[in-house]
C-alpha cells in the first residue's frame, strides 16, 4: 500500500463505507483521519502482512530524509508533491520551509478528505507558498499548467512521486506520466520516488496476498513492480547515491536499517 492515493479520474466523493487508501495509510501511521472500515481493513492487511506499518513509517523517514537533503544541500526551493495524501507531521513544506524559509511548494491530490484537511493544514511561511491542487496524477498535463501559478517552471523542481505511481496500473502509463512531468522542468530539477515492489529478496512476496486483498475490499486498486521497472521511470536521469535501494536504506541515519519492501530514490535531471 502506499500513502498517497489517485482514483482513476475527476475527484470522487467522500466514502465512508470503503476503505480508501489515503486513510488506512493515516491509520498505520497512527493518524486519527480514519474511519472504522479504514480501521478494519488496515488491521487485517496487518494481520497477513505484518510488515506494512513498517514500509508506512519508513516512507515518511523517507520522505523527510529527501526534503531536507534536497533543501540544504541542493539548494531546491520548489517542490512539487503529487499524490500528497493525508498531511500528518513534517510534510514536505514545513520541512523544505525550515531550512528554507522562501521554499515554494505545490501538493497534489483528489480525495476529498485530503482536500478539506490540506486547505486547513498545509500553510505557508510568509516569504514562501504553498499550494494545494485537486487533479489526477492521470492527467499530468492540468498537473504541470495549475502548478505553474506556484511553481517557477523556468527554475529547479523536486517532483515528489512518493508512492503514487502503484496506483497507476498500467506501466507504460506509469512511464509516461513521469516522462511528461520530467519533460516539463528544467535541467538541475529532481525526481523523488518510491514504489513498493514484489522482488523476494526484499520481503516483497507478503505483498501478493495482501494487494489481493486490498483490491477487492479497498480502493483505489494498487500494484507491485520489479527492480527493473521501477528503475525504469528513472530513465534519462542521474540517480543520486545510493541509487535504487529499499526506502529504508536511502541515506539512513545513525544505526541499522531493516529492508523493507518499498523502492526508494532520488535522481536529477541532467
């Protein structure tokens, strides 16, 4: 599972009799955006594949890990965050903002829960923005136009696609919609990305049984990939050591890191 989310097109209504991705990965993590159904499948994805709370909390680090490497190191000033799911502590604009009070950033989402919590939480420092916009991630284009009344496209972005392109099941529609948002930022921009995969030697196999699960009782419907074709939406692009690792492993700080079954990486755009 992943904690972003992207039906398949327009911004659904709110449904509380279905599990939605958005809030059982808010229920992992320990959020209180959920309802009892979230609730109830969450604890039985648990229950077959008890490492997911796990892969939750090691994308968040991720996640932060990025941000903050990206910010003070790269010198990035503008993020552009799609499939941003529920905001929870430490989302990409309070970080980036932190360090870098001018920083710009862009949210993309269209859950309606997410929507109504994001217009509440996701504020700015003055000398920055953030901005939130309903869209699709199938529709990168109306992605890329709105963003641009944020963003300065002329100038580097870091796309975050932090579990998001699991959603998009057709993998050659996955490629394209990372080709098309890549094409539209300059030379010296980022892709920030993780997938959750089936590869054994990661522990991926639990995933099998459990996004079966998820895609009969849950929505939006997920899917898993190999090594390769993760490493594939970096085509083109210089990745950023340690390459494509578990999540958990991408520049980890002090002490071990367990492997989780979720790809991780950052890459530029040369």
């Amino acid at each position: 599972m992943s904690e972003s989310n992207t039906p398949s097109g327009g911004s659904p209504r709110l449904n509380t009799g279905v599990a939605h991705n958005a809030r059982v990965w808010n229920y992992w993590v320990g959020g209180k955006d959920n309802y009892e159904i979230d609730q109830q499948v969450g604890e039985h994805v648990a229950g077959m594949f008890p490492v997911i709370r796990e892969v939750a909390r090691a994308d968040r680090e991720f996640l932060g890990r990025a941000v903050r490497f990206l910010t003070a190191e790269r010198g990035i000033r503008q993020f552009l965050d799609i499939g941003t799911g529920l905001p929870t502590v430490d989302n990409t604009h309070e970080i980036a903002q932190r360090l870098a009070p001018d920083a710009r950033i862009v949210y993309v989402d269209n859950d309606p829960i997410v929507l109504a919590h994001a217009r509440t939480l996701l504020t700015s420092t003055g000398a920055g923005a953030t901005d939130y916009i309903d869209a699709d991630v199938h529709d990168p284009d109306a992605i890329v136009e709105r963003a641009a009344e944020t963003l300065d496209l002329g100038r580097p972005v870091a796309v975050m696609m932090l579990g998001i392109l699991n959603f998009v099941l057709d993998t050659d529609k996955a490629r394209d919609i990372v080709r098309r948002v890549v094409a539209a930022v300059p030379p010296g921009s980022f892709l920030v990305l993780t997938h959750p995969t089936l590869d054994a030697d990661l522990g991926g196999e639990g995933n099998v049984g459990a996004m079966a699960f998820w895609n009969e009782n849950a929505t939006p419907p997920i899917t898993a990939r190999p090594r390769a074709e993760v490493a594939a939406f970096f085509e083109g692009l210089d990745l950023v050591e340690p390459g494509l690792v578990p999540c958990s492993r991408w520049r980890p700080g002090a002490g071990p890191s367990a492997v989780v079954p979720q790809f991780g990486a950052v890459a530029v755009k040369p």
